[in-house]
C-alpha cells in the first residue's frame, strides 16, 4: 500500500468499483433488489448486498394456487416496508404484510408503521370487522378500498394488509386499520415508475376498471386512463361493453397527455387501442375491387343514402339514385332498413379519403378493372359515384366532429 493511500481511500474506490457493497442501509419505503439465499415454511431470506439481509413473507413468493414462483439464487425487486427491532432484520414486501402474534408484536407493528395481514370476518355498521393476529379490529368503510365499495359483505372471509391507525392497549386493546393508505401507497409508487415511459405513442398495458356510454377507463400501472369509443376500434361500436368488461387486460398506445388542472388534479391522459389494430383501409381497394359484387348489412340510414357495413371499420355508400328501385325513391328507408343483408357492386374506392361507391342496382355489375357503365374515358369515376363519396364525405365530417366534442 502506498504511504500517501489510506484505508478509507481504499474503501472508498472498493465502493466505486463494487457499488452494491456500499454500507448505507435501505430505508422504509426503498425499492430494493437481491438475491433469495433460503426459503422457510413461513419466511424466505434476501442478500441485499453489503451487510444488508431482508425477510419476505414466503406468501410473497407463492402464485395464486400456493405454489412457489421462485426459487434460492433468484434475484427479485421488492420494497422495505420496515426493521426488526430485536434482530436488525430489514422487513421486505411492497404488498404483503406480515403476520404477527400477540399484543407486543401488534404493539411493535403500530409504532414502526408495519403492513399486518388480516382477515375481514364481518360487515358491521360503518365498515368491517377484521381479524388481526387473534385481536379484533375496525376497518371505516371508506378505509377500505381506494374506490367506493357499495356492498362490504362481499369482503367477508378475505384475507388483506392493513395498516394500525389507532392502538389502545388493555386486555382487549381497541385497534382501528386502514388498507386504503397502503393501497395509495402502492399506486403511488406505481404511478412514479409509469410516468417515467409515460409519453405520446408510448404503448403500455393496463386493466379496464369501469366502463361508460361514452368510453372506457384503464389503469396503465397507478394511472388511469381513458380509451374514447371512437377509438376502441375500427368498426362501429354502440357501447365500450360489446368488446371489454371491466378487469380485462388490455394494450393501449397513449395519444395525449393533459397537465393537471391544479394541484389536487392529476394528469389526464387519452388512450387508444384501435391505434394498434391494423387500419383496414390499407387493403381496401385490394379487397373491394371496382365492379366486384360485395356483401355487408345496412348499418345506417341518411336521406341521401345508405351506409353498408362490409366489413369491421369498412362502411360504404349507397347513394340514393343507386337503390335500384326502378323509380324515384325520396328516403332509403322506402327500400331497405338497418339491419338487412344486401348485395352490391363497387362503383369507385378512395383509401386517402376513405370513400367507397356502392350501387344495389344489380344492371351496374362490369368487369372488375374495366370501365363502369356510362363513364367516358378518362372521367376518374360514374356521376352517381362522384354523388356518393360527396355524401359520404360530409357525413364523415360531421361524424370526426362529434367524435372530438
């Protein structure tokens, strides 16, 4: 060694070089990450680096059948929910409390702030009755969940973590807990890591949590999210229910991100999943080739025409003058109705605009790629077909307009 290096310049360049040998502890709330080095019955233990070993409640580590999901040797990322006083044992699980046994280690859970595993064993008046550690406790009714519950029976028999708010000792000491501390606790720190990919185009997944006329709210991970009914998917959709329900997982691609308003307001952020289905104007013109005689249902009536549904996202345009009546029609309606099955001829597709030309007269069928009836040579498409996608395009004006109020 050299007379001018100290020992606590050598340590110092020992820390540089092995950065998870520093001696600084984790604290309460840390994320932390280590290696599994046993597994009890009830406890498994993690290398954390350095001098630092943490204890995880070996529920932790288990699916929902019971069965363990990983084994010694594996790294896993967790968070310190607290220490051991007795042992110096950081106490690990960002979602798992621990079990505890007796007034003391109740006691001792209350004054460092420890999650604790309870059992709900009744709906009373104002919230439920909870199970914690052979002590009964009372959990309000707006602790319990972070969203309104309307019926807290359904919780009866259901293991969770509380937290103690309120400890009076005495041979039945009075204990009140919450779970909606810890639930925000979590979402908080979900919602840290969420923002941190958190930008337009970004594609993330999330869980459908409730479901309304006018679209569908998704939780991306600690923020929620809302998915337009215009923007679920290329077809027409009536209610966000036809195609989710809620706590089904989805993938959304994030369109916009709106600034809280004010500082008790959160982020507004808007959400698409029809942004990641394959645009089905792409194919069109391949897949409806002029003159080609296509099948679809009447989708929608206006007094100009009738939309045809051909395919999901695909609508084209029968112009009034191409119900094939064989005499003056003054609504569609006096033909076909929402709902009926029909056949007709491609008169003329635009993808840019996505327009396509319907005829029901069954005397407009020609040869796909030919010339249609009536057309001089070099006009771009029939009179009736200029009509149609005229038509077309004001209503799906009119339509992008009430889709953005």
């Amino acid at each position: 060694m050299s007379q001018t290096e100290s020992f606590e310049d050598l340590l110092k360049q020992f820390d540089q070089t092995h950065p998870g040998s520093s001696t600084k502890e984790p604290g309460v709330g840390d994320k932390v990450r280590g290696v599994l080095v046993s597994i009890g019955d009830e406890y498994a233990f993690v290398d954390l680096g350095g001098k630092s070993e943490g204890r995880l409640d070996v529920s932790a580590l288990k699916d929902a059948e019971g069965n363990l999901k990983s084994a010694v040797g594996d790294t896993v990322e967790t968070h310190v929910t607290g220490k051991d006083e007795d042992s110096g044992t950081l106490l690990l699980g960002s979602q798992h409390g621990h079990r505890y046994h007796g007034i003391e280690e109740v006691e001792g859970a209350y004054r460092q702030g420890l999650p604790v595993q309870g059992q709900v064993t009744a709906a009373v008046k104002g919230g439920v009755e909870v199970q914690v550690a052979g002590l009964r406790a009372f959990c309000p009714a707006s602790q319990v969940d972070i969203r309104f519950i309307e019926d807290l029976s359904e919780l009866v028999g259901q293991r969770f973590d509380f937290r103690i708010t309120k400890f009076e000792g005495g041979r039945r000491p009075n204990l009140v807990v919450s779970r909606k501390v810890l639930l925000e606790e979590e979402q908080h720190r979900r919602a840290e890591e969420t923002r941190a990919q958190l930008h337009e185009g970004a594609v993330l997944s999330g869980v459908v949590t409730s479901l309304k006329d006018y679209g569908a709210f998704v939780d991306i991970g600690g923020l929620e999210g809302m998915i337009h009914i215009s923007q679920l998917a290329f077809g027409h959709v009536k209610h966000p229910g036809e195609i989710l329900s809620v706590g089904q997982p989805v993938e959304v691609s994030v369109l916009r991100i709106e600034p809280p308003s004010g500082p008790k307001s959160r982020e507004k952020i808007a959400l698409s999943i029809r942004a990641l289905a394959r645009d089905p104007w792409q194919e069109a013109a391949d897949n409806f080739p002029v003159g080609q005689r296509v099948s679809g249902t009447v989708s929608r009536l206006q007094p100009f025409g009738a939309f045809v549904e051909l395919a999901p996202g695909i609508d084209g345009l029968v112009h009034i003058s191409e119900l094939g009546a064989g005499r003056r029609v003054n609504h569609p309606s006096e033909v076909i109705n929402v709902g009926d099955p029909v056949e007709a001829t491609v008169l003329a597709v635009d993808s840019e605009r996505r327009r396509i030309s319907l005829s029901l007269d069954d005397t407009k069928g020609f040869e796909a790629g030919s010339q249609a009836p009536g057309v001089t040579p070099g006009a771009p498409v029939a009179e009736a077909a200029e009509k149609t996608l005229g038509s077309f395009g004001a209503l799906l004006q009119e339509s992008l307009k009430k889709g953005r109020s």
